[in-house]
C-alpha cells in the first residue's frame, strides 16, 4: 500500500481493483468502499471468479485469486463486497432482475447478529440478525423526502446509525445493508444503494486501476476519513 502516491484534487478513495475473465479476455472492474461498480456483463459459468493480476520478473503474468462467488440462476445480479474488521473480503449475490425486488420498495439486508430497528416515515419495523426484510413506504407522490433512522440493539444499549430526511422514489428501489464497520471492531455502520433499472451492456470494458488503500493503516498525512472511505489531505 503506497500512501505517498501524489492524489488529484487532493482525495484518495479506497478501493480495490478485480479482475475476471470471459471469453478468453480479462476485464477490471474497480470497486470502491460503500459505491456501487459500474453496471457490467459476464458471460460464463455460475461461478464468477475475481482475481488480481500481475507479472513476474521476467514479464509472466501470475493471478492472485481474490474471491469467487456462486451467481446460481442467470439473471441480474448485484453482488456486494465488504471488508470484515480483520481485513478479510466477504460477498453476497443479491438477485435484482425484474420482479425480485419492486420499484419504490426499501430491503432491509442485517448483516449483524444484532436485531435493527427501521424508520422511514411513519413506517417503523424490526428485522432480525442475519435476516433481511422488505418494506413499502407510503410514498403518494412520484419522489418524496421521508426520514430515515437506523438503531442497532445491542441488549440495554441502542447505537443509532442514522436519523436524517432522504429521497425516497417510486421509480427506484433501495437497498439498505446495515453490517459491521471496517475502521473499527466493536462499530456498526450501513451502506445505502439505490438501484434503477439499467439496460444490460453489450460490451464490456476495463476501469482505470484504483489506487489501493489500507482501511486499518495509520496515515498521519490525512486529515480525515469520512464514512464513505474517502480521506482528505490538505
């Protein structure tokens, strides 16, 4: 990890850089803390396998596998990657084709062992640890501001995570994913995603290599580090 690498506009995001290959041609996809990828297509078996290439002294390349995860049935698929506290890279598929998630709805996917309490509006509910669940807001009109709040429930102790107005619309569903914080073991954070319907690319197409960051690295050249992974220098 290089953290003297000169950074335009002064900010560095942290991110990692996958590879995969299809039809014989490999193809980057740079995949940032908290953001979605860029909407690409794979061609291939179930298994899609992410992998880190590299060349050896004498010019061969060599590939680093990364993580491989099972997409099951073809369709559209959103596939989240997260850091665990240790560093470890973990993923899920979530299946997003038409019809596994209506437009305008939120899911609530709890990826702690905590039960999560859910406010948007006037709608209140609970989901448990490991579990995931999917609620209608009552939205009348086509985009509306509702509140939002999150409280974790850990015994006698509630840690609110969020408590703020956010657009909610009926032509967009939300994914709400409330899991542990990378930055720090004993902490829990949540990562929202709106998801649109997008047409499936014909074509795929290699991102440019993302400088790659250590979450858990001391940096004494940043001057803060929000909860989106994005660090400041000044």
């Amino acid at each position: 990890m290089n953290s003297d690498a000169e950074v335009e506009g002064g900010l560095i995001e942290l991110g990692v850089n996958l590879e995969f290959e299809t039809h014989e041609e490999v193809f980057r996809v740079a995949a940032y803390a908290g953001k979605l990828t860029r909407y690409f297509r794979y061609v291939g078996v179930p298994e899609l396998n992410f992998f880190q290439q590299t060349v050896d002294d004498e010019g061969n390349p060599l590939r680093s596998p990364v993580i491989s995860v099972d997409l099951g049935v073809p369709g559209d698929k959103l596939i989240i990657l997260m850091r665990t506290p240790s560093g470890e890279l973990k993923a899920m598929v979530q299946d997003v084709s038409s019809g596994s998630l209506v437009l305008g709805d939120v899911r609530i996917m709890n990826f702690t062992r905590f039960e999560v309490a859910v406010r948007i509006g006037e709608l209140v509910t609970k989901v448990g640890g490991m579990r995931s669940r999917d609620i209608t807001p009552a939205i009348a009109k086509p985009r509306k501001m509702e509140r939002l709040a999150l409280a974790v429930m850990d015994g006698d102790m509630t840690r609110i995570l969020e408590n703020r107005r956010v657009l909610f619309r009926r032509d967009e569903s939300k994914l709400i994913l409330v899991h542990p914080d990378s930055r720090a073991a004993d902490a829990m954070a949540y990562t929202m995603i709106s998801i649109e319907p997008e047409p499936i690319p014909q074509d795929n197409v290699s991102d440019k290599a993302v400088e790659l960051y250590d979450p858990n690295a001391p940096d004494r050249w940043a001057v803060e580090v929000d909860e989106y992974g994005m660090r400041e220098y000044k």
